[in-house]
C-alpha cells in the first residue's frame, strides 16, 4: 500500500442552511462508509453556504425521516469557510445555488476539481439537484432522502476508484 493510499480522503456535503440535506447527506455516505469498513480511509462532514442556523442541530423533520431508515443525524450547522477548500477532498452541492456559491468562493478558480454536484453520481436517479424539502411535507424528506442513498452509493464508488487510482 503506498502512502497516497492511506491518505484520509475528506469529503464535505454543502447545502443552504446545513440543516436538511448535507447533514442527511453526511449520514447517508458514513453509513456506507462504514458498512464497507473504510472509516479510516473516509472522513465526511457537512457546511452550509449560510450561517443562519449555525450551532443548531438538523432540522427534527429531517431528523425523523432519517432515523425512520436508519440514519442518525449528528452533526451541527456550520457555514462553509474557505479553509475548507484546503481541509477537503471533495466538496458535494446539493443544488445549482450551492455550487455557483461554493465555486463564487473559489474566485482564482484554484479548487474547481474539488466542487462537484451531488446528482452528479446518482446510479438510478436521473435529476439535476436535490430539493431543499424544507418548505415542504413528508414526502420531499423521503425523496431527499432516496435521492441521497442513490448517489451516495455512486460517490462511494468514484471516491473509491479515485483513491485506487493514486
């Protein structure tokens, strides 16, 4: 195994407010994560573009629908900061917005490989973004939630192949 293989591959889940879909997201990924035994190998956390729920834990709704497959929601809002650029891998927008956002921080385009879209790496899912489900009833938390499961998988698979590849 050489060195570059061992290296911790870091990834960070960017949503609005940090309440809803990259905390899911966060989840999502380290249960896979750690039901393919690579917990030292993959480290995921979770940022917002805003800071308005900063320290706040992830919206209950989001938390209820979560923990209903499986999935528990630990972590706490935190806006992104450009030291994250540095701290990550991989940077994973949930939305058009977030990424504009995410690469309008990025001004010296330095980091544009590491900003990607979440839908991105769907398997099954043929869509554009994951929809902020908070202005919305029970089903846009499950479709989040399907949504998350399906291309989690996929960037497992890519992270993976990436890290194999060094």
């Amino acid at each position: 195994m050489t060195d570059s293989s061992k290296k911790i591959t870091k990834i960070l889940f960017i949503c609005m407010g940090n309440i809803c879909r990259s905390p899911s997201a966060e989840a999502v990924m380290q249960t896979l994560v750690k039901q393919q035994g690579l917990g030292k190998e993959i480290y995921c956390d979770s940022a917002g573009t805003l800071d308005y729920h900063r320290g706040k834990p992830a919206d209950v709704r989001m938390q209820k629908h979560a923990r209903l497959r499986g999935y528990e929601l630990n972590s706490i809002s935190r806006p992104f900061e450009y030291d994250d650029f540095e701290m990550f891998d991989w940077i994973i927008t949930m939305d058009e917005d977030n990424y504009q956002q995410i690469k309008w921080f990025d001004q010296s385009i330095i980091y544009a490989d590491k900003i990607r879209r979440m839908t991105d790496f769907c398997n099954t899912a043929q869509v554009s973004e994951v929809p902020d489900p908070y202005y919305g009833g029970n089903q846009g938390f499950e479709n989040v939630l399907d949504l998350l499961e399906d291309a989690c998988q996929g960037l497992l698979e890519f992270v993976t192949l990436k890290k194999h590849e060094c």
